[in-house]
C-alpha cells in the first residue's frame, strides 16, 4: 500500500484554498487503498518569523478540528504532531552530516530572506533539511505538494541518494505529485494566501464571510449590463463551489443579475456547502480533549515506526553495532 504524507504549517485559518489544495484531495484518497498521513508542522512555524509563534499550539488544535469537521476520518487518516517526534530532529542531525551550507544557501526560502535584507536564521537555513527528516524517516512514497515546495521535495531526493551512497541503500526516494491545477484564486484575483491577505476562512462567522465577499474585485460594469462570467472573481468562486452554475452563468451573459447580487447568491452556496462543516466545527471547537485524543491514539504507532528506522539508520551510520 502507498503512503501519501500531506504536511501543513499551523499557521492561519483553513480557507477556501486550503480546501481545495489540501482537504479535497485527502477526503478522496480516503475512499482509495492508501494510508493517508496527516502532518501537522509545527516545527517549521519557528523558522518563520512573520508569524506568532505563540499561538501555533492554538492553530494546531484549531487545524485538526477544521480537517476532522471537513471530513477527514481520522480512524482512516494518521494525524501527528511533528513536535511529538524528536525522532525527526534527531535524523535531521545525521542529515546535516552530509549536507554543505552553499547548498542551502540556494534554497528559495534562504535566497528570499537574504533579498528582503533579513539575516536569515538557522531554524529558516536550515528548513528544508528538517523537511527532508519529516519525509524520510517514516518512508513516504508520496507527497502531494504546490509548485512552492518542489524544490524542498528535490532537495529531500538529493538527501537520499547522498546518504544511500555514501552510508548504504536505505531511503527510498519520494515521488512528488505537483498539483498545479489546485491554485485557488483569492478575493483580489492574486493566488489565495494568507500573507495576501485574500483568502474566504471557512469557519469564520458569516459577517466576516460576507464582508470578504462583498470585496471580492470586479470590473465597473453596472446592472443590466451584460457580464462576462469568464472573467468574473465572483464567478470563478461560485463555479467552484457547486455542481451547477449554468443558471448565474445565463443571467451574467443577459444582462439580468448585478454584481451585487451575485455576491449574495455566492454567500448562499459557500454557506451551504460548508453548513455541516460549521455546525460540527462549532460543537467540537469546545472540547478541551478533542485535539489530545486523537494525537496521543497515534502515537504510539507511529513512535514505534520512527524507532525502529531511526535504529537502523544509527547501524547504517556506524553509532551502533549491527
Ligand atoms: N514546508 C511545507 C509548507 O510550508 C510544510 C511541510 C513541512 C511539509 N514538512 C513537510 C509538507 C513534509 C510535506 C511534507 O507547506
């Protein structure tokens, strides 16, 4: 069976675009022959310093019951911590022995630290060595990503194949399954993002909802001018949201709906599909336990793995004996 690992940062609220890039996909390998992991990243949030690291144990409990009240089966779908794994830290160690400072110097996230006049940190430098440990030590087959994280997952292959050589063939080398098709749109036309500040929170109330919608930017056209539903934010958000947009679509191409009230009719489909989400969102997000439970019941399983690999890659190394 292949071993998909999907890792998020628990930084903001889930939105429309994490929806789509993210909880979409999970919630249809469920129903495949795949062991899904889930992996929350709260690690990689102290190498970012544009975030408050304080809340990061908030936004983790938060993150796991958005994605339980989306429909992640977490019976189906393995949810860690990161920090619950110093195993992970640990490889990352041996790792750094084969790894030089230039070439992490090449890496994106460090080349973007460096022109923003930032002195980068070395929890940010060395990144993407921590994100190789996270793939590498549990074995993944699969790791579904952006375009942004692609050279993080090249770099975890060039790990693999520096240590199988230089210690003894172990890693396997991940596939990458870029989804490129998953760049959801914000409200401003620009990709969805938090630091964009564009995004549609799906469990936020529904003024702040409404507000973000009524923003939504649109050309000047007034009512009972025919609209372009192709070139329409509003629309492309509708279109995504239901199975059927052929009726607004005929209204925009008569001339017979405004902009405004086609935001109300988008306000009406993002709170329906997303009604049962929220009202279980809602309930579970007072349960003190909810987060813990479901953390601690994989633990164990998953400590075990992390052991067992991290013993042999210590023989493979030379710290213990075979
Ligand atoms: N770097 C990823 C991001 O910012 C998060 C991440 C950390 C990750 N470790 C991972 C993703 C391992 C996939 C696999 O989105």
């Amino acid at each position: 069976m292949k071993k998909v690992l999907t890792g998020i940062k628990p930084t903001g609220e889930i939105h429309l675009g994490n929806y789509f890039a993210v909880i979409a996909d999970i919630l249809e390998l469920q129903k495949k022959n795949t062991e899904i992991f889930l992996f929350i990243a709260d690690l990689h949030t102290l190498a970012d310093s544009t975030i408050d690291i304080k809340q990061t144990h908030k936004k983790t409990d938060e993150l796991v019951k958005s994605f339980v009240a989306l429909g992640i089966n977490p019976k189906k779908t393995i949810i860690y911590r990161q920090s619950d794994f110093p195993q992970l830290t640990e490889l990352m160690w041996v790792l750094f022995s084969i790894t030089t400072f230039p070439h992490l110097q090449r890496s994106h996230a460090y080349k973007s630290a460096v022109a923003s006049k930032k002195i980068p940190t070395l929890a940010l430098s060395i990144y993407p060595v921590l994100m190789a440990s996270d793939i590498l030590l549990p074995d993944f087959d699969i790791i579904p990503v952006g375009r942004d994280q692609l050279q993080h997952i090249e770099y975890t292959r060039e790990w693999a194949r520096k240590f199988n050589k230089q210690f003894g063939k172990y890693f396997k080398e991940p596939n990458v399954f870029v989804k490129d098709d998953i760049e959801i749109m914000g409200t401003d036309g620009r990709k969805m993002s938090k630091s964009y500040k564009n995004t549609l929170p799906i469990f936020a109330d529904k003024e702040i909802i409404q507000k973000k919608i009524a923003a939504i930017k649109t050309d000047s056209k007034g009512r009972g001018e025919k609209l372009n539903p192709d070139k329409c934010n509003i629309f492309y958000f509708y279109d995504l949201l239901t199975n059927d947009s052929s009726s607004l679509r005929e209204k925009y191409l008569s001339g017979s709906v405004g902009y405004k009230e086609a935001k109300n009719e988008l306000l009406n489909v993002f709170m329906n599909k997303f009604d049962d989400s929220r009202k279980k969102y809602n309930k579970i997000i007072k349960d003190a336990n909810f987060t813990e439970k479901i953390l601690s019941k994989n633990r164990k399983k998953i400590n075990k793995l992390l052991d067992r690999r991290l013993h042999e890659i210590k023989i493979l190394v030379g710290l213990r004996k075979k």
